[in-house]
C-alpha cells in the first residue's frame, strides 16, 4: 500500500540520508522520485513497486508539483535514500574524474596528485567489473518497473534522479525534461541518466 511522507517527512521528520560524508561537504542524498498519473490506481502502483522490494512514499514537494502541473503525482520509492543507485551512475563515474582538478584547488602538489591518481585508478580498474554487473542488474529492475507500469495502464512516467542537501520536500528548482520512448530504451541509458534532468518514458 502507498504510503505518505506527511509531506518531506515520516512520523514528523524529515526524511533524510542515513548516508554520512567524510569530506566538508554539506550532506547530499540521491532519490529518485517516480512521476505517475493521478489517475493510476494507488493499490496497483503500490503492487508492482513491491513485487521488486519497493514501496511508493508519497513526496509531498511544491516544487515538483509546479513542475508538472496538475494530474501527476510524485512518489518516492526507497524508505531512506536511493544513494548508491545504478540511475545516473554514468554521471558520477564521470565526475570522478574532476577529482585532479579538485585536489589542486585544496593545494595538493602534483606528485601527491599522481600518487592518488595511481591508486585511484587501480582501485577503479579492481572494482569496475563487479560494479557494473551490479549496476546493470539495477538498472534491469528499474526496467521491468517501467515496463509493468506502462504495460498495467499508465500512457508515460517519469523519472527524476536528483541529489538533496536536505529535505525532500524543499524548494528546488524546476527540472529540466527529456522524453524517451520505452521501445528504445536500453539499459545503458538508464545508467547515462543525467542526474536533475526529468526523463519522460511512454510507451511505444
């Protein structure tokens, strides 16, 4: 059954990443927040998110609301944050490697760059493998979501990956839009997300 965060929040309190950062960076949470018909059956909704271990959390957020106008609702699907998702990874596989960049402006000399470059790289060499077959079974999951709530009645959905720096149901700025259509969709392009961008997907 589909619940509600009773806003940005469960029990009163605002839903937050459990996720802690190490670095002097303010606390950024992803979610991926789900856009279906107001029209859709709640109970339905519900019944296919968690044939897959999700359950819908209405994201009581104006912002988005003004977005998208009337007739949809936006939905959270993950009970704390969807950190460490497969949507969008590509994106952050690709800001890794601003870390140079990054590490000079804290005035790192070049040889303590190159040396955490080095061990970076044969990390990511160590991991990439494993990570990707983990991302692409994700991303395969979030597949059949979309397919089975296309296929149970909804025209189109839409999907937004997005970074917080608090609640959920702050004031954030309108998205940008990309619209796909289901038949050419792959895989692959669910990990090249751009993240903050809303991507539309309809049948067909």
């Amino acid at each position: 059954m589909a619940g509600n965060l009773g806003g940005s929040s469960t029990h009163g309190v605002d839903l937050l990443c459990v996720e802690t950062r190490t670095d002097s960076a303010s606390l950024m949470c992803t979610f991926i927040t789900l856009f279906l018909p107001t029209s859709f059956p709640d109970a339905e909704s519900s019944a296919i998110m968690e044939r897959s271990g999700r359950r819908l959390f209405a994201q009581d957020s104006p912002s988005l609301r003004a977005a998208v106008g009337p007739g949809w609702q936006p939905w959270l699907s993950a009970g704390h944050c969807d950190c460490g998702t497969a949507l969008a990874s590509a994106w952050k596989m690709r800001e890794r490697k601003n870390d140079a960049e990054r590490w000079r402006r804290k005035g790192w000399s070049e040889a303590k760059i190159a040396r955490a470059l080095t061990e970076q790289l044969a990390r990511r060499e160590q991991d990439q493998q494993v990570h990707r077959d983990g991302a692409l079974g994700d991303a395969g999951q979030w597949l059949q979501r979309i397919d089975a709530l296309l296929d149970a009645g909804a025209a189109r959905i839409g999907l937004l990956v997005r970074d917080y720096a608090g609640a959920v149901g702050g004031r954030q700025p309108k998205p940008p839009e990309r619209c796909w259509a289901r038949a050419r969709m792959a895989v692959d392009d669910l990990l090249a997300f751009e993240p903050g961008v809303l991507h539309w997907i309809e049948r067909g």
